[in-house]
C-alpha cells in the first residue's frame, strides 16, 4: 500500500485542439501540477521551506513517459492519480494515472529527483527519509 | 516617426482551438514575446544589466486593450508590429499590430511601466531618458 | 441585480514566469473559462444545440479590455466573478473581476457577439431572447 | 540515412518558470509543432488533402518517451532536430533532439500512427508507402 492522491482537472475548450480533443501538451501542464500537489498533500512543506531544512529546491523532471489511451475532450471532468511506486537511491518515479469516470485515458511515470544547490549548478540528493516516509 | 520592430510568428496546429481558429490568449502569449523583443531590438541591455545602471528590473503590463479583427489558423504566418506611439511621465502605450499578408488581424495597446524595485515590492519610475531615445 | 456566476481557480507554479508572478496571459486563458462557464451555469443550452435552435454556434470575441490591480502567484486560489452588465443589439459586454480574497486581483471587459454562420464565415446575430433572460 | 529536418525554437520569457528555466511542457508543444513541420518539409501534403487521397487525417500519439538533459532559458535558440528512426507496420517512432549550439538539450522519442476514420472514432492504417517515401 502507498500513498495516492487525487488531483482533479476541468477540461476547457482551450486545452482542446482542431481535432476537438485535448491537445497533448496540457495533459504534462496537468500532470506537473498533480506532483507538487501530490507532495503538499502528503504534508511536505513548500520547497522554499525544504531549502532551509534539507537543503531541497525541488523535484526536477529527469525523464518521462507517457502513453495515451483514451481522447478527452471540453466538458470532461478528469482525475489523476499520483503516487511513488519506486524509491531509488538518488531518484524516485512518480507514477500518474488519468481517469474520466474510472476509465484510464492517459498513464504517465516520471523520474524525478530530489535537487539541492551546488556552486555552478543543482544535483540529486539522496532521498530525505522524512519526505520518503510522508509521501509512502 | 517612431521606432518599429517587426516579431514573425509561425502558428502552429496547437495554437488553434476547436474552432480551427487561433485561441485569443495566444495572441497575448506572442505579444509579450513582441514586446520583450522590441527593446532588445532597440538596443536596450537586458533587465538583468538595466537593474545595475538604472534600477529598471522590467516593464511590467498594467492595462491592455485588444480588437480582434480578423481570425488566424495554422499555417499562417504572422508579423507582430510594435512601436510606442506616446511616452507619459511614469508609463508608456506599446502598440502591437499583427498582420497576414499586410492585412489587419489584431490590434492591442497595452499601458506599461518602467518598475524598480522598493522594500516592500515595486514601483514606476520615470521614463529614463536613455531608454526612451533607444525606443523612439 | 444581474446573474453573476463565480469560477474558482488554483495557481500553478507553471502559470507563473521568473518574476514569481502569473504571466498574464493566464488569466486570458482563465477568463475564456469562465465566460463559458458561465452560460452553462445559467442554463444554456451547449452550442451544438443552440446552433440547431438558434443558429447560435458560439461567442467570440471581438474586443477586451483588462486591467492588471495586483499580482498573484502559484498557491493562491482565485475566484472569477462574471456577468453580464450591458446588452447591445448585436452584441454585449462579459465582464470578470478576478479576486482573492475578496481583493480585487485584475479586471476585465469583453465584447462578444453571437455567431451565426454565412455562406462565407459568421455574422453577429442580434441578441437570442432566451438566452438573454437566462443570463439576467 | 534517413531525411532529418530541423525546426528552430527561440526560447522567450513567458516560457520559463519560477525556477528561470524552460517549464517542461513547453517542450512538447515544440515538439508537437516539429512533428507536424517534418511532415510538411518532407513533401506530404496537408492533412485535409491527404484524407481524401489516402484516408490519413493525421498522426495521433500513442506514447511519447522524453529525457532531459540539460536545462535552457529565455534568449536561447534552440534547434529541433527530428527524424523516423523505425518504421513499424501499423505506426513508427519520431525521434526529436533539441540542441542548443550543438549540446544536447531534450531528446524524445514519439510513437505514431497514421489515422484513418471509422464509423465510431479513428483506427490505425497501415504506414502509406508513399508518405513513407518521402520522409525516408
């Protein structure tokens, strides 16, 4: 059992393209809004608070994949659902699962990492083991 | 006579709404890009440096009025005409007129300051005279 | 006393550019949200149908006017309060008054028509009625 | 060998986000607008012709694979460099790398198929030998 929660998303006739269906670009729109919700839902403090505490800026996306099932159109009410499914050393996935009705229209894992500042740039920090633990 | 730039946009299919025609919030995405591009184009350094010399972190938008006169769809190819018909104490009109094929698509006026920065957020300063003679 | 119709919205970090603040065209893309929504929440009929009815295939704009109050940034829920304060013959004028809070964050006017099909394109077709008494 | 054409992207500052750096689904909407734009650059006619020549009416995406490599920012110029690495029975991969004065930025590989309608929806057709021609 993991953790999981539900972001919900309102189709609007702008996120739909001339064929008349969501244009592909706003489902990632969705789904990065549904990762930071996922962790301030999990009780994570915002990142400019984990900056001081465990010197964490963010989740940077390192790769991601996505497969699209079903079309969603204007009108649509959609829900994502977010969990961890994969704690790695230095990265963890980010699993996404777009539903209308309980029906799957879109999957998405992603990889992402933990980031903290270095003198020219970020790099992965190993998994805080408080922010594992509220988020499993 | 006053200064003009001219900034091309390509519309793409994704820009289009299921009415096969230009969703209007793009337009405004490519006008902001237009305006940015206009003081470059003039010579003025980026905010970065203008912060340094003149204390003008940016020119952020206070009021904007748009008519859309004809609709634009993919494959069209776009010139955004922007000059800054009237210099005021503390702001200035930019005007950005999009054209296919010199034939008028949109207009928009938008009102906009100089801003620094102050302790508690940001303020207009006075047009500086060096910007204003680069733009004019 | 005319209807006013409220829509919620939650501000994303991605709706926010590198000045921390809501790229104003968000609120475009928010504010055509909300002027959909709000026929549908006074009982209009989709315009699939009221094109079979009415001949009525949809509002487009053709003019907006908007003034930027104060700035907002991704955690702030805002809510979107529209009606319909003037009716014209051929056309009228939606306006949406942003707030959070109560404070008032951006407003705007829009003039819209609705469309019926040519031969050609569309024309503006006086004011429907029904929908006028809806929306009242 | 195969036909590689390249679609050029200039970074703007509504792009980027809180972080000053590129909001990832801004990506794929360049991308999306590559995909179309190879198509094009290769010869295949426009979407509406090829429905009555071939019964295509365009190339849905059925899953998309993007890493990350390197962050961008406003004022870069970036290049979309996309090809057909794979040609399958019944779709094909696209493959997109963004590169910024040579180093590697993004790189995604789509998978695609070519659409034809049915009585309820859209199906898969086999790849158009001619269409393939052309983009080889």
């Amino acid at each position: 059992m993991t953790r999981e929660v539900i972001y919900p998303v309102k189709v609007e006739f702008g996120d739909c393209d001339p064929a008349r269906i969501v244009w592909f670009p706003n489902f990632f729109r969705w789904i990065d809004a549904a990762s930071r919700h996922f962790f301030i839902e999990c009780g994570v403090p915002p990142w400019h608070e984990t900056e001081k505490l465990l010197g964490v800026i963010g989740t940077p996306l390192v790769d991601t994949h996505a497969s699209f099932v079903k079309t969603a159109s204007y009108g649509d009410t959609l829900h994502i659902h977010t969990f961890v499914p994969e704690w790695r050393t230095k990265s963890f996935v980010q699993r996404h699962i777009i539903r209308r009705d309980g029906e799957r229209i879109m999957e998405c894992d992603e990889v992402r990492i933990f980031a903290g500042r270095t003198e020219t740039g970020i790099k992965a920090l190993p998994i805080p083991e408080d922010i594992r633990r509220l988020c499993s």
